[in-house]
C-alpha cells in the first residue's frame, strides 16, 4: 500500500536535511517505515495475500540496507532516526 501525497508532505518536512531534500537517507527510512506500516495493517485483515507479503519483505530489506549504511556512515543520525520511529534495534 502506498502513501499518500499529504503524509509524504508531512514526512518530508520532518525529516529532510535542507529546503530542497528529497531522497536522503534518513527521509527515505522514514518513508519506508510509513509504507511498512500501512501494509502491515493491510496484511493484518488479508491474510493470503501473498504478493503483499512479499512487497513488504522487499521494503523491510531496503530498509534495512538503508538503516546499515546509515549506521556506518553517521552514528549519529542513526541514533536519532531509530528513536524518532520508534524502531527496534
């Protein structure tokens, strides 16, 4: 399930580095969490939707790869990203 153009609004001027940031990591995790969420709730009522469970897989990885990056590259950033989602780690 994808996100809506509001919500992407509202997460972008959240988590965006500068006025013109539109894919830095952090923003792009933030993203992905608010995707993962909404298909998590999706496949909550659909049990037997496969294709579903498989995209959410896919995002969780990208996510993931992203979070290790993220974690290699500015400790820091990743402290406060993991804390301002609420993520496990």
């Amino acid at each position: 399930m994808s996100i809506g153009e509001v919500k992407k609004k509202e997460i972008q001027e959240k988590f965006r580095l500068h006025e013109k940031d539109t894919g830095s990591t952090p923003l792009q995790i933030a993203v992905l969490t608010e995707r993962i969420s909404n298909l998590s709730a999706h496949l909550a009522q659909h049990k037997k939707d496969q294709g579903s469970k498989r995209g959410l897989l896919q995002l969780v990885a990208r996510r993931r790869k992203l979070l290790d990056y993220l974690r290699r590259e500015d400790k820091e950033k990743y402290k406060k990203i993991i804390k301002d989602l609420g993520l496990r780690r």
